[in-house]
C-alpha cells in the first residue's frame, strides 16, 4: 500500500497539502490564457490524476503544455511543449486539460468571444 504524499501543482493552485515545510521543486510555474479566465481550474487535474507507476517508480516533473482556448471556451489542440522527462506524466495534461477546462473567453473585436493561446505547467511531485 501506498502511504507516501504526492502534490500536482497546476499554474499556481497545489491541490494536495503537503506536510507543514515541504516546498515544492523550483520549476517555473506558467499560467498564461491569453485573456480567457479559467472557469474550474482546480478540477483540471486532480491527485487521482498522478499516474500510480510514476508514483510506484517516484517519478515527478513539470509539464509545460500549450493548446488553444476557443470562442466557446473550449481547449483543443494541446500539445506539450516542455516534457517532464517522464512519458506517464507528459500523458496527462493534455488529455485532462481538453476534457474538462473550461474558459470566459477572452473578447475580441467588438467585444465578441475570441480564440486565444493558453501556456500553462503541471507539476507532480512527491513531498519528502
């Protein structure tokens, strides 16, 4: 059984508490909507998100994904831009971030809804 805590670190939102003192790794934290708001950032990822055989091997890295916010306040089209260094971890952001994101989007011409960029990082990481 598992009884090691692990965080995952979302733009600047921790969705675990560690124990009192434990800071996480320095990787830059990136949150970047291109003017959309996010909606339900903290159900993007969530700690049941940490895939179990990086958490069995003690793998942790940063992801830094970029995808498109459109009109309707969709993501699609996310792509990792910077990899974690650990393939089970650079799975999840992408395929979470386009199923349950959801943006206000950013406002064009004439104040319409518009398409946006977004850049943003995930960190999963085990607390010591």
């Amino acid at each position: 059984m598992l009884t090691r805590t692990f965080c995952i670190i979302m733009g600047v939102g921790i969705l675990s508490s560690p124990a009192l003192g434990q800071q996480r790794p320095g990787w830059p934290i990136i949150k970047d909507f291109g003017g959309a708001v996010p909606r339900n950032e903290g159900r993007w990822i969530t700690i049941a998100d940490y895939p179990i055989n990086a958490l069995r091997k003690g793998h942790e890295g940063n992801v830094v994904v970029a995808f498109d916010i459109t009109a309707k306040g969709r993501a699609e089209n996310c792509v990792v831009e910077v990899s974690s260094g650990v393939i089970s971890l650079d799975q999840v952001p992408c395929r979470l971030i386009e199923q349950r994101a959801r943006f206000k989007p950013a406002r064009g011409e004439g104040d319409a809804p518009a398409e946006t960029k977004a850049r943003y990082s995930v960190a999963f990481w085990l607390p010591d």
